[in-house]
C-alpha cells in the first residue's frame, strides 16, 4: 500500500469534530506545560524526530510559534530562510531542494508566496517513497491554516462562558482580498452553526468572491460594508488586518485609501461589547492604536501565546502522540 504522510495543507480538510478536538489537546497541553514534570513528559515525546522549517517568506510569530512548538515535543528543528543560502542559488527547482529535505528531516514546515506550492510538494512526497509531513505556515495570497487553528482556539477560550463560537457574530476588518488569515478563519468559521460574518473593507479590498461563494454553499450568513463604526456594537470578535501592500508591486497596482477608515481607534473601544474581542494575526502598523492593548477586550497578545499551544496539539496529532498525552494528561493533573 502507498504511504501517505499527514499533512497540513488547507482549512477545508478540518471539521467541526477536529476543532473541538484539537483545541481541547491544546488545553490539556497548556496545564501539562505548568510543571516541570510536565515539560520533561512533552519534550520526550517526539524527541526522536527532527523538522525543517522552511520560511522563504518573511515571519517573525509563525517561525518562532513552531520552533517553539517542536521544542516543547523535543524535536530538533533546522531552518532556511532565504533560498540564497540553499542551492536554489544554482538553478536547483524548489521541488528538489524540498524534496532533498524530507531525505533529513521527518516534517517539513513550509511558508512560501506561492498558493499552492505546499500543496503541490506534498503530492510529490506521497509519490516517493519516503513521504514526510508537510504543515502550510501561510501559503502566498491563499491561505494560512495554523493560523485559522489558532484563531479559532482564541474565540473558544474568549466564548467559553458565552455558549461558545455557534450564533456569535464575527467582522473581518482591512485587506481581505488578499489577507490569508482572514479568507482561512472565514472558511473556518463555516464549521460552526449561526455564526454570521461582517467583511469590512475597501471595494478595492473586499473578501474574495471564492470565499463568498463558499459561505454561500455553507449557508453561512455574511454581510459586505465599508462602515465599520456600524459593525463595531454588532459582533462579537473583531478580526483586524493590515493592508497586505507587499503585492502591490506583482500586481500592478497602488490604491490610495485611507486607512484610518479602517482601524481600531481607542475611541472604538465606548462602541464594542463589554464582552467583545479583537483580534490581529499581527504584525500591525497603524490598525489598531497602542493605547488598545491594555484594554482586556484585547486578545491579540493571547492569540500569540494561544498559537504555540495549538501547533504542539498539531504536530503531535500529525505523529499520532494526541491519546499519548489525554493519558498523561488523565494520570498526573
Ligand atoms: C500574517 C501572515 O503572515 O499571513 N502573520 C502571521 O502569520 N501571524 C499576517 C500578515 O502578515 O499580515
């Protein structure tokens, strides 16, 4: 029979039973985390595996999330950064350099600006005969699906007490066009029953219509706005994003837009629920003021700590270690 490793490509190969699964791993990985023991449990775990974390796309949360990660489960990471340094530099295709890789290492981490290249490398691992996991660390304009994990696990903890994430209503805010995280947490949030979204941005911005099209499908209820002042006493969670101007130049184009639309100022913070949240995959320039962060309804810092608990939870499901820990987990906490 072929071997087939477990990838993590796209939001589309999770449903509503993985979420609640993983986020619960991750749960429990943070309590074991608390204690010395605990750290010394998780670390032996997968200390027999090593992964290469390839970023040839600037990162600074995504790459030191998934260090962090591996290091927790006691695997031995790599890295390449900038093709430069690899043999790319001498006409080597990025397919052979990546598949030179999975011959070293037992997971391969990619992020990479082109939208399918994750996907495309992890059918040419399937095909050899020596498949390694491959997990898409945000893949171009397209997607970014540890990040939706992510996400998805800062909402549950936040609605914990609120009936969770079903019926809760949620606005994506900024350059949605081509913002991966928030066309992936949108596809994300079709797995859960009443949610309705808000897509707040520029026309030249706006959510995809492959995205539309799907919410359409899912019968998730949405609604396209550029007032968000409107939005702001309506939802629940509010998904900030920054204006993604490093495509401007591939595509031809310079908007001139104000911006100042379309951030969260400390004035915003009189219109949102009590008990609301914002959000930001982060990094952020100007879309949410500084004097924001100290308010409680600010959760972009948590998201941040939420991450590396979330990609521990996947990387040990990937390698087949998540009943390891529930039994762990059940013995000593
Ligand atoms: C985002 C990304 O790289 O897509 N950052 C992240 O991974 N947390 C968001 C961005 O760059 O705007």
């Amino acid at each position: 029979m072929k071997k087939e490793a477990l990838h993590c490509i796209d939001v589309q190969q999770f449903n509503h039973n993985f979420l609640e699964e993983i986020c619960d791993l991750a749960d429990k990985i943070r309590e074991i985390s608390r204690t010395k023991a605990g750290m010394e449990y998780l670390a032996s775990i997968l200390n027999h595996k090593r992964a290469m974390l390839y970023f040839v796309q600037p990162s600074t949360r995504t790459f030191l999330s998934f260090y962090s990660a591996c290091q927790m489960l006691g695997i031995k990471c790599a890295e390449v950064r900038d093709p430069k340094t690899s043999s790319e530099i001498k006409g080597e295709s990025e397919e052979d350099t990546v598949r030179t890789f999975s011959l070293y290492f037992d997971l391969i981490i990619m992020r990479h600006p082109r939208a399918n290249f994750a996907e495309k490398i992890a059918n040419l691992l399937n095909d050899t005969d020596h498949p390694v996991p491959v997990i898409n660390a945000g893949s171009g304009k397209d997607q970014h699906p540890t990040q939706a994990l992510l996400d998805i696990y800062t909402l549950r903890r936040s609605f914990l007490h609120r009936g969770g994430i079903a019926g809760k209503q949620i606005a994506f805010v900024g350059d949605l066009r081509r913002g991966r995280t928030a066309r992936s947490l949108a596809l994300l949030l079709t797995q859960f029953q009443g949610v309705k979204l808000y897509f707040v941005a520029p026309s030249e911005y706006q959510m995809g219509q492959d995205i539309l099209s799907f919410l359409d499908h899912q019968k998730t209820a949405y609604e396209i706005t550029d007032d968000f002042e409107k939005v702001i006493p309506a939802v629940d969670a509010i998904y900030m994003t920054r204006l993604q101007d490093e495509w401007d130049r591939e595509e031809g184009i310079s908007v001139d837009i104000d911006i100042e639309r379309f951030s969260f100022q400390k004035r915003h913070l009189d219109l949102l629920k009590a008990d609301g949240i914002i959000m930001h995959p982060l990094p952020r320039r100007q879309e949410i003021a500084v004097e924001v962060d100290s308010d409680p309804r600010a959760a972009y810092w948590r998201q941040v700590r939420n991450g590396m608990y979330i990609r521990v939870a996947l990387i040990a499901g990937i390698f087949q270690r998540d009943k390891k820990i529930l039994d762990y987990y059940l013995a000593n906490t």
